[in-house]
C-alpha cells in the first residue's frame, strides 16, 4: 500500500483528502463523524461574528440526468457563538490527534480584530489557520470575504497581521471572482502566507422559476447572488490551480478544491500541484463515507502506477501546462472511426456537418450498409466528433507524422520579425 500522508506547509494528516470550510464542518459532531470515516483533515467552518444565517440558502443545477452537477449557496459563516466552536475543536483534535483541524477565519479588515481571534483559535490546539478571503455573498457585502480577497494589497496586508501573531501555519484562500488568481496569490505569499487554497465558489444565480419568476433560492420573494462549486466548477479550478502553481512568484504549497467528487479528481489537482485537496459538495450530496473509495482509489492507483508515496505525484503535470504560444503548430491528429465499434448513430456526421470542418463522409459498403468514414486531408483533428460519439472506443484521434520540425507559434513570429529585420519577406 502506497503512503497517502502529505504535508502541507507543516500540517500533517493521514491521507490528502480533508472537508472545505462549509456546512459539513460546521459542528464537533460533524467533523468528529468524518474523521471516523476516514477523512484525514477538517477546515473548520468560517469562524468570526457570529451571523444571522437566511432561510431557504441552497438550489442546485442538474444536468441531462445528473443530480448536482452544481451547488449554489447563499449561507454566510457560523451562525454558532465563537466560544462554542472553539470548545468543540479543542474536543475535536484530543480525540483525533492525527487529523488535521484548521480554523478558516475571517473578520474586519482591522489588524487588532485578526490578533484577537488568531490567538483565540490557536490556544484550542488546531493545526493550521485559513483566511477566508474568498466568500463570494453577504459577507463580501460587509467588506470581508471576497471584497477584501480582490484587493491584493488587502490581501498582502491582512495576510501580514495574521502572520505577527500566528504560531501555526498560515493558509490564505482566494477568490475566483477576479482577473487573475495569481496576482492575489502573489500579494498572500508576499505577505507571509504558508500556503494557498483555491477555489472558494464563483459568483452565481442558480435559476429562475418560470411559474412564479422567483429566483431559485429565494428568501421571501426575493434571491441574491451565491457561491457556486460542485463538479461543473472543477475545469476552472484545476486552471487556476495550474496557473499558480507554474507561476514562480508563488512557491508555496497550494491547498486545491472546487469540484473534487472523487479519487480521479484528487489526483489531477495533485498532478497539476496540489499538494492536497479539500472536498464539499460531494461530500453533502453522497455524506462522508465517499471517502472510504476515495482512499481505496488513490491506493490502488499509486500501486498500479509502482509509486510508494502520494507525494511523489505532486507537480507532476505542471511542466507539460504553458501557454498557447508555446504549443506545436505542426503536431497533427486525425479522427478515425472503428466501424466495428461504431453504432451508425450519426452523431459524429451531424457534428462535423454543422459546427465543424464537414470532413465526415456517410458511405455504403457493397453490402449497402451505412458507414461513416474521414476525410483525413480535411480532417484538423478538433476532436469534436470523440466528444460528442456515444461509444467509447467508436472513435480515435490519431496522430499524423507532420514530416516537419516543431515550430510554435511565440517561435514563428521570431523567425518573421527576423526575416523582416533582413529585408525579407516572410512566407507562411
């Protein structure tokens, strides 16, 4: 068996799958039933003022037959007195030594409200802080959360004062809702932060009711913007996990989330580095006990792949992520369809015909049966007809000799700024 235990900027735990800062952590009795189900950490729901929570707070998004595909929520941070909380982690972590227990954080931007709660949180025994920079709703609208994480020199500053008071790690968690994560990501690292988390949810409206013209949640009539995450936010989280962690200005661990539903996920954002993953909606769609597979997964996979440590795979995609720029222009692939496989459903045909490159022919073989066959010469290999094809294995992309050198675009355009600096005009 593999050795899944990570350490993430000093936090150990037994394994990189722990529970995101949300409803699931919200209570000792909660995050006491998930470390006995076997998850290795807990981000302790959002400690601060306590609030006045709305009700109804969460809709969904389903999808050709997929039940949450996405989560909205409009719920703001714990609705329970801080003492209470802070009781419960103390209980918590003497029962659970070996599992991780951060405390997510957020108050005013005012250096003397962090201190405060910062040596308030530490003196219960957690392992580690998250400043939650990221809540996107309600509280970004009292200049806390995402109002503060897309202001990078409140980030920078903020992230600071934690740091003068803090004894344990210090995790800052970043908001979607901005141009680029790495700049805020930057500003955390240059003011002291052990390490980063992303994705907090992205700004969404989940739906409109058609018969009532309600939005869907609504309080009364009437709905606001949440925070949207689940399995359909993962492409976006996954970049930005990417961007940061190529990104040389920001050479701390990084804490990934937003749509892992399962072991597969957790190690894509550990290949694209990740050095743990922090898990929500699947957890509230399916309960705790998803991660007994998650952890049955990632060991099996380790074991197929003859890796001894989860650790190792850390990073591993990074280097193959880039720009467009720097991509191959002549690397070529084909579509090819498997007859044998293929159902005649004619999905690929009336892809290619409509939206694409119309390089699928409809044939009869001498039998008269139907058959789809490709065009190769006219054939840009978009993919597009793998994509949409029912079957797995109908179709395959093929790779094509191009009989030509690498050449990218960024090294392209040298070699024409050159051409023109002698005088010659360039060719394509």
């Amino acid at each position: 068996m593999a050795n899944l235990a990570i350490d993430l900027a000093g936090i150990e735990s037994p394994n990189p799958f722990w529970l995101a800062s949300a409803p699931p952590t919200n209570s000792g009795y909660q995050v006491q039933r998930a470390f006995e189900a076997g998850w290795g950490g807990a981000v302790w729901k959002t400690l601060g003022e306590p609030i006045i929570n709305v009700s109804s707070r969460f809709a969904a998004v389903s999808f050709n037959g997929q039940r949450v595909a996405g989560f909205n929520n409009i719920e703001l941070i714990t609705d329970r007195p801080l003492e209470v909380n802070l009781k419960e982690i103390h209980e918590t972590k003497k029962r659970f030594p070996d599992r991780a227990i951060i405390a997510s954080l957020m108050v005013e931007p005012k250096q003397e409200k962090w201190h405060e709660i910062v040596k308030k949180v530490e003196e219960v025994g957690v392992d580690g802080l998250e400043l939650n920079f990221g809540c996107p709703h309600g509280m970004a609208e009292r200049g806390m959360g995402s109002a503060s994480g897309q202001v990078p020199e409140l980030v920078e500053k903020q992230t600071y004062w934690v740091k003068e008071a803090a004894a344990t790690p210090v995790i800052v968690k970043l908001t979607p809702n901005i141009t680029d994560i790495t700049v805020t990501a930057a500003a955390a690292v240059r003011g002291g932060a052990d390490a980063v988390s992303m994705i907090n949810t992205i700004n969404s409206l989940a739906g409109v009711d058609l018969e009532t013209w309600n939005t869907i949640p609504h309080v009364a009539g009437k709905g606001a913007h949440g925070g949207y995450c689940g399995p359909a936010v993962k492409p976006i989280s996954l970049n930005m996990v990417g961007e940061c962690a190529r990104n040389p200005g920001i050479n701390v661990p990084i804490s990934g989330m937003g749509g892992v539903s399962n072991w597969q996920d957790a190690v894509e954002f550990m290949l694209m580095g990740a050095s743990g993953v922090q898990v929500c909606t699947a957890a509230m769609h399916h309960g705790f006990r998803i991660v007994e597979d998650m952890i049955d997964g990632l060991n099996n996979y380790l074991d197929r792949k003859g890796i001894a440590s989860v650790q190792d795979i850390i990073g591993k995609s990074v280097p193959k992520y880039s720009d467009w720029g720097n991509l191959d222009l002549n690397y070529s692939v084909v579509a090819k369809i498997n007859t044998d496989v293929c159902i005649n459903c004619n999905k690929c045909h009336i892809a290619c015909e409509d939206t694409s490159h119309q390089c699928i022919d409809m044939l009869k073989d001498p039998n008269g049966n139907n058959y789809l066959k490709v065009r190769e010469e006219d054939c840009v290999g978009c993919n597009l007809c793998s994509i949409v094809c029912p079957v797995d294995g109908a179709i395959d992309m093929i790779e094509v000799p191009s009989g030509h050198m690498p050449m990218t675009w960024n090294e392209r355009q040298n070699a024409v700024g050159k051409l023109a600096g002698c005088g010659i005009d360039a060719v394509k």
